[in-house]
C-alpha cells in the first residue's frame, strides 16, 4: 500500500468520525483533515503529545514534519508500522486509531525521530526527545538503537530498548518487556532480535544476546542467552520448550505455548 493510499483511508476515516461525534471534529480537522500531508500530521499530533510546558509546540512540530519530510525511508516505516497495527492487533479495525490514540504506534514515531536527529549528530536534542517520550508515553527507547519496519508495540507500556539494541523486520513485542544490558559494560551490550519474532508480556532480554529468527518469547521470561531459530523459550531463566510451527509467530500474535508441551527439548539455551 502507497504512502497516498494510506493517507487517503486516514482522511476517510478522519470525514466519518468527525460527521458522527461531534466532540471529535474539532481534534480531528486539526490534526488530520487540515494536514497536507501524513508528514504534516506527524508533526502537529505528535507534538501536541510530547509538548508540556517544555519547548515551543510549534518548534517540535516544525521539527518532527521536517524529518519526516527529508527521510522518506523514514515516513515508508510508519506506513508499515501503521499496516502492523491494523493487521495485527485484534482491537484496531483503521488506520486513525493508532494514529490518534495508540501510545505504541506514537512512541515509535517519537523514536523514529530522535533516532534521526541521533544518526545526524544532533545528539543533545535526541536524547531531550528521548526523554520526552519517556516521560508521556512511559517507553525509553535509546536513540541509538535499531528498529526495522513493521513493528507493533502493544499497550507499550514500560517498554525499554537500551543503546546498541536491533531489532529488525515484522516483530511484535508486548507491554512490559526490556531489551536491557547486564551490568555498566560499555560497548555492543543490548539484544538482537531477528525478524517475525514474538517477545510476551513483561518479558526481559538481557545482555548482547541474539533472538532467532521466527522465535517466541514467553511472557515474564528471563533470556540471558542466544535463542535459535523458530523456537519458543520460557522461565526464569528462560528455556527452550518447543519448536515454533509458524514462519512468524509475530504476525500471527499466539501466546499459546499449550502446544509446546509434546516437544522434548534437546536441552535448554
């Protein structure tokens, strides 16, 4: 789907709800049916949200649209991001809820963003943006981590991703998961989560440790060591406990590990 076509639908749905409730036209025509463009929009809602009492609002507007506008791979993965959403969580039908509403989607826009100003050595506003969104959105991504497309953030809420963090194409991560280091060591210390992988609720990767591709996470868990491909671990300390059927546990959203318990493990991870 093209950036004009999802715009397109996200102007639709923005005229039908605004028509219905009444209470709603005002927010929506000024952060959606008055926009130019989903660049233009990123700036003004984003930045109504990230905005207390701290710099100008239309200093971080001006400054997320301009981003937005000059890295266009940028704006393609909050497109994507924004199919991950609609396609992927169960509660959302649009493209304007998560766009208005959703913390998760919002939060990775925010990133996307000081990760910008990060890798153009605007590194102090970076982390000032950081910090903001910790602060409103109660997720701490470091602006130097690594985030591919198709990434859906559910709930969010506690989320932390530390500096030398990767995770790459199509993965689905919970509310409460961290993808921390393990002590003060500096260097290359952060998960490596490969793509179509499934990281449960409250879950915690700690350490320069990889997550194979297509692999689950079972919620609470504690991974301290390399995951392998296509395999669900569990525990604390986390263990492998089955073989995952699915090419991408992430796209498909199954928590269940009831599947697992035929699976004699060869050994723990």
């Amino acid at each position: 789907m093209t950036e004009d076509k999802i715009w397109d639908i996200l102007i639709s749905e923005a005229m039908q709800v605004a028509s219905k409730e009444r209470i709603l036209s005002k927010v929506l025509t000024e952060f959606v049916l008055e926009r130019k463009s989903l660049a233009d929009a990123l700036g003004w809602r984003l930045a109504a949200r990230l905005v207390k009492n701290s710099v100008p609002e239309s200093d971080i507007r001006e400054l997320i649209k301009d981003a937005f506008e000059k890295d266009k791979q940028m704006l393609h993965s909050v497109e994507i991001d924004l199919l991950a959403v609609r396609e992927r969580d169960p509660a959302c039908n649009d493209f304007l809820s998560p766009f208005m509403y959703f913390k998760g989607f919002q939060a990775l826009c925010c990133y996307r963003v000081a990760n910008f100003l990060w890798k153009n050595d605007r590194k102090d506003l970076a982390i000032y943006i950081q910090s903001l969104i910790a602060v409103v959105y109660s997720v701490d991504i470091h602006p130097a981590a690594k985030i591919g497309n198709g990434i859906l953030l559910d709930h969010a809420t506690g989320f932390v991703a530390g500096e030398t963090t990767v995770i790459e194409d199509n993965v689905s991560i919970l509310h409460e998961v961290t993808l921390g280091g393990t002590g003060k060591e500096r260097g290359d210390r952060h998960p490596k989560i490969r793509s179509g992988v499934l990281i449960g609720a409250g879950a915690k990767i700690l350490g320069n440790v990889e997550i194979g591709e297509g692999s689950r996470i079972g919620a609470s868990s504690v991974v301290l060591n390399d995951v392998p491909a296509h395999v669900s671990v569990a525990g604390v300390p986390a263990k492998e406990i089955g073989a995952v059927k699915e090419a991408s546990p992430a796209l498909g959203m199954d928590h269940n590990l009831l599947e697992m318990r035929e699976y004699e493990s060869g050994g723990g991870i």
